[in-house]
C-alpha cells in the first residue's frame, strides 16, 4: 500500500510548557511547507503554528489542558496528503476574503429568513476563532471583534454585521501577508541549497539526499548549483558568487586548496570539494538558526508594545458598555469593539524589526535578532579593538634603515625580497609586495634555508645572507647590532615590527612594518559620532605608543594599551557598571570575553569563529565602516517604531472615542480601523536604511 503521509520525518529539537519547536522533512518537493501551519493549527488544543521553510522548522503553541507535545507531532506525523489539500483550503486566508466578499454582495438579494443565516455562516470562522481565544486567554481583540459582528447581527443589521466581516477577513490576509513578508525577507538572504548533492563514491558519481552528506565525503558541484557544504576546494576551477555569505559582489575565482562556503553558488566552472562541515553545522545552516532565533526573540520595544496592548482589551471591553450606557444605542457599542487596536500595536513593532534585518543584511550586517538592533540604537560609547577593526590587519613595509651606503633602501628591501619570496607569512609577503611596488631588481640566491620562527637565509654571490628577527640575527648568527641601537630603538617606540637582515656577518639595515590604519576608520569614527556616540575609545595589546599614535590620528576620546584579554573585559565591566551602553567590536579570539560583557558585540567579517558567534552582530565583508552603517540604520528602525507606535495610539484613540460617543458607525470605524493598521504595517516594512553609496573595492 502505498504511503500518503505529507512528512517522512518529524522531531522535537526545542520544548516549553505550551510551546514546541519541530524539525520535519518532506516527503516530496510537491508538499509544499507554506500549507503546514494552518494545517496544525486545525489540530486540538493548538492555538497558534508558524512554519520557517528554509530552516525546516515548526514553532507550535498549544494549551497543556487539552494536549500534549508527544500528541502533536504523533497528529503531524500521520497527516496524509489528501488531508493536508482539503484542510489548507478550508484555511485560506484568500478564500475567506472571496467568502465574505461574495456574502456582502449578495445578502440583499436574499429572502429576509435566508439572511441571518448565511451572514452567520460567513462570520463562524471569526466566531470560532474568538471562542477558541476566550477559552485559552480570555477576553482579546478577537473576541472583542466577534462581539461587535454578533451585536450587528442580534440587531438584524446584517449589511453592517457583513461589512465588517468582509473588513476583517481583508484586513487579516494583507496583515498575515505583511508579517510572513517580514519573516521571508529575513529567510531570503541566504539561498536554498538543493535536496540532492553530488558526491564521488568508489570514483563514481552519485546523487544523495543532503541529510545523508558526511565530513569526509568529496562532494561535486557545478555550474548554476548552490554550494551545500563548508570545505576545501580539491581539483577543479570555478567562479564562485559569495554575496550571499560575504556580500561581495564580485565572483570569486577558486581552484585547488581554497576553502569554499555553503550558501555560495557556481557561476561557472565544477569543483571537487573536501566536505569539513556539513548540515546544521555549515555556515549557512548556522546563520540559518540566528535567522530563525530573530523572527521568535522580542526586544523591549515589542515586549512594551504587548503590554499596552494586552492592558488596551479590557479597557475597550468597558468602553464599549459606557458608549452604551451614553447613547443608549448598541451599534455605538459595537463601533467602540471594532475600534480596538492591540493587534496594530503587537504586529507594527516586530515588522519594523524584521524589516531592518533584513536590509541590514543586504548590506552585509547580521543582526541575530530585534534586541540586538534595539542596544545598538541604544549605545553611546563605542570601544575597537586595534588589530583588523580600525586596522587592515596585514602589514606594510614602512621604513627601510640600512647601514652600508652601498645599498640604497629600495635595494634593502629587494635584496630581502629576493629570499623572503619563498616563505609564505605575513611579514615575508609584505615585504615581497613592497618590492613588487618598487618595480626593484631581483637578486640571484643560492637554495634558501627555513628557521621556523627565526627567519630565512641563502647566499648571495658567496656571502651568507640572513632574514628574521633580531634574535635569530643578534644571537643565533652573531651579528652585532649594538652600534645602531638608536635607530632601532627609535622604530620600536613606534610601535613598528621590525625584520632584520644580515649580510657577509654585518648587520645591513632594518626594515619597519606596521598594521595600516584602515582608509575608512577615521570617517566611520566621525559618523558614529553624528549617529549618537558620546565617546569612542580604543582597546589594544599593542605597544601604548602606537595605540596614543592611533587614538589622535582617529581623535579617539582615550586609549588602553597593552592588555591581556581578561584586561578588556574588566575594562568593559567597569564601564558597564558605571551607566555606559557599550557596542564593542573586534575580531579575534581573544575579544570574546569582551564581546560577550557589552551591551551589544559587533564581530568583523575576518574575525574568528569564537568572535562571530558570542556577537550580537555580524559583520559579513571586511569593512568598518559597515559598524556605522549598523548603527545608522538601528536609529533609523527604533525612530520608525517610535513612529509608528505614536501614529497608532493616536489615530486609533480618536478612533475610538468618536465611536464612544456614537459618531462613527461600526462600518465606518472598521474602514478606518483596519485602514490605519494596514498603512501603518506598510510603512513599518519600508526599507529602513538610506541607499549608502558602496566603497570602491580595490
């Protein structure tokens, strides 16, 4: 007999009383998730379902009294197709709207006794699902709705009962669109990697479900496929677009021993790739979830919007009986009950919030949820790491000493360059570009000889020449240096690290390196200044003299220099405690404590793993002056919410009071009503951050 279940698989992965967290698995690319929700909302005891697609997620809320979790998902396990088809129709946002639409147009042409029951019939599913409501929590603004429809009806006005009917059923579809709107922004910043993958087996190509993918496996992919794994690129040469994961434009070229992302997708070429990390632990898979945790976590603003708006529902519920008490009319009554506005104040805060994130990150920000957003608006003293935030992080050649007037500074460096090509570390490549700027000659050299953590040496026209640190050079091969310790001196205090080269047994000259201020640092200092910082300050375990060079280069308000990592976090707590609102930002693993102490982290795309992961926020391409565009855009959002929040208490108050006083009709104060509420939803969607002209990428 052939198996009609709707889902192959179904597990808890996350409980609390009332609320389940699911993963599922489809049967088939014809189940389509976007019908599961309403299709669990229909099982008893459950009073609300949402469903993330991308993340194969289901978040159901149920009353304890009348089931369980186990009951849940046994109930959702067993759901057959068929079943799923006919239950989802009779859920429909749309076809209620058609419905009621079709009642309202029709009801007149009725007999008189056919018209209260088919206004009845149009407005159970309202009626129902307001029982439903007081039965689990009480008196809400679906109940207060259903009572104004009933008094319509009780009162044989059947043109208003159904007019407001009609009203509501729109005014919930294009409310429920605008929110799933929100949530699928949020869900379109990362690409869906396909159900197959490819992967070699015994030198043969087989396709597999992606579930089935281990670290380990050799997985192919090409052109026009998503990238379903973290790993290292083993044969082959594609171009990859990252714009996705990095928010660089540009494709990226990629062949043996690049590492490739999951998310990415192959816009030409095929690649063999070396699986490293697969399924919920891919990168893609782990933004996935902090997209997930953002459309279920509330910040204060929505906590607060939530208790006014639950303080609102009794408030109306009384109204509603002194406007009856006033007019002694009932249709004032149920004018008043339409003119309730929690759902507008529960839904305008958190579209607002959805909306930023996910402009934030078509930018390249990631805000792992509302709160987040809310303390970046809300900080006022900003404090950077040194090394890869307001610097680049890669060294440049600044200074080149030498000693012996036969060589020329541009030959120092060539003459070091000419050894330093075949060594692949920080210090060696910048020197080998800083000959490469220099358009210098190459030396001739003799096979060259690895110290590790020393340096290099080879020989030049028959004279041995050294390459390293100074003691290597001073101790290891006996070289004096103390008859230019003024110059060398002079370099250290400058915060500059310095490679030393010897030649024939003489020390030669030094040559100066340093980590470069970012071309952008200095901009993004003075917009998070406009943006509402009141003090930046810069934490480093740099040498102090560099961190003061750097702080009145930037005109930072202060500097700490010299610090272990659990320095910066007490530097952190102490601020903390003394009032201020920190975001700090940095990129290594020893800026986690840090990070993790703020009021809101900000980890550099660069950073490492442990930093990205304890931030609040993301960055997703190497640049610092994303950290202003995060806080302009956080103003933007909290301003907006501020907005909207306004427009709704005070468009809807006179609302309701001139349908306390009997001014307005139920039909009108529902067209104003859910009028307003819509318009405001729209506008809390806007994109909220202004368009900021790209860097030039160089």
């Amino acid at each position: 007999m052939t198996d009609k279940r709707w889902l192959s698989a179904v597990e808890i992965v996350h409980r609390l009383p009332g609320r389940i967290r699911l993963r599922y698995q489809r049967r088939s690319k014809t189940s389509d998730p976007a019908l599961l929700a309403g299709i669990v909302r229909l099982i008893d005891g459950v009073t609300a379902a949402r469903v993330n697609s991308r993340a194969a997620s289901l978040i159901v809320y149920f009353d304890p009294a009348r089931t369980d979790a186990d009951t849940i998902v046994t109930t959702i396990a067993s759901l057959e197709a068929s079943e799923a088809g006919a239950n989802s129709r009779s859920d429909d946002g749309g076809s209620d709207v058609a419905a009621t639409l079709a009642v309202l147009l029709g009801t007149s042409a009725l007999p008189m006794q056919a018209r209260l029951p088919v206004s009845l019939a149009a407005a159970l599913p309202l009626l129902r699902h307001a029982a439903s409501d007081l039965r689990t929590h009480g008196v809400t603004s679906h109940v207060l709705e259903a009572m104004a429809v009933s008094i319509s009806l009780a009162r044989a006005d059947f043109v208003a009962a159904n007019t407001t009917t009609f009203i509501l059923a729109l005014g919930e579809a294009i409310e429920d669109s605008i929110a799933r709107r929100s949530d699928d922004l949020l869900k379109h910043l990362l690409r869906p990697t396909s159900d197959g993958v490819w992967v070699l087996r015994d030198g043969v190509e087989v396709q597999i479900s992606a579930d089935e993918v281990t670290a380990g496996d050799t997985v192919v992919v090409g052109a026009g496929a998503v990238v379903p794994i973290d790993g290292t690129v083993l044969s082959g040469e594609a171009t990859v677009n990252e714009a996705a994961m990095t928010g660089e434009s540009a494709p990226v070229v990629k062949s043996r021993g690049s590492k490739v992302l999951s998310g990415t997708m192959l816009e030409d070429g095929r690649l063999t790739i070396y699986a490293e990390q697969v399924g919920r632990r891919t990168s893609a898979a782990r933004i996935a979830d902090y997209v997930e945790q953002s459309l279920t976590a509330k910040s204060e603003a929505q906590i607060e919007a939530a208790r006014l708006a639950d303080r609102l529902v009794p408030t109306v519920l009384k109204l509603a009986g002194f406007s009856v008490l006033l007019t002694g009319d009932w249709r004032s009554a149920a004018s008043v009950l339409q003119a309730d506005y929690s759902c507008a104040l529960k839904l305008a805060t958190p579209v607002a919030f959805k909306s930023a994130m996910y402009h934030a990150g078509r930018i390249g920000i990631l805000v792992k949820g509302a709160s987040a957003l809310e303390r970046l608006a809300q900080a006022d003293t900003f404090i950077f790491d040194k090394t890869g935030t307001l610097t680049t992080g890669t060294l440049e050649v600044t200074d080149s000493v030498t000693f012996d007037s036969a060589y020329s500074a541009d030959d120092l460096i060539c003459l070091a360059a000419s050894v330093e090509e075949h060594y692949f570390h920080p210090l060696a490549l910048a020197v080998v570009n800083a000959a490469k700027a220099r358009h210098g000659h190459h030396f001739d050299h003799a096979e060259v000889e690895f110290i590790v953590a020393h340096g290099v040496a080879s020989v030049i026209n028959g004279e041995r020449i050294v390459v390293g640190s100074r003691h290597f050079v001073e101790e290891d091969e006996g070289i004096d240096i103390s008859l230019h310790r003024d110059p060398i001196d002079r370099l250290y205090r400058e915060g500059k690290t310095l490679l030393f080269i010897g030649f024939g047994g003489r020390l030669l000259g030094v040559l100066g390196l340093k980590d470069t201020v970012r071309p952008t640092s200095a901009a993004t200092i003075a917009r998070l200044r406009r943006a509402g910082a009141k003090r930046i300050l810069l934490l480093t375990g740099d040498h102090r003299d560099r961190a003061a060079e750097m702080a009145q280069e930037l005109r930072l308000d202060g500097f700490h220099a010299e610090l272990l990592p659990t320095d910066k976090a007490a530097i952190i707590a102490d601020l903390n405690a003394k009032g201020a609102k920190i975001a700090f930002v940095g990129d290594g693993i020893n800026d986690a404590p840090a990070l993790a102490g703020a009021h809101v982290g900000i980890a550099m795309h660069k950073g490492a793993d442990i930093a990205r992961l304890t931030a609040d926020i993301a960055l997703l391409e190497d640049g610092v002056d994303r950290v202003a565009d995060a806080k302009e855009l956080a103003n933007r959002a909290m301003a907006r919410i501020a907005s909207n929040y306004k427009l709704t208490v005070g468009l809807n108050t006179t609302i309701l009071g001139l349908a306390a006083m009997g001014v307005l009709a139920p039909i009108t104060t529902a067209v104003l009503h859910n009028g307003t509420t819509i318009g405001i939803l729209l506008n809390a969607l806007r994109n909220a951050m202004p368009r900021v002209p790209a860097a030039p990428r160089v």
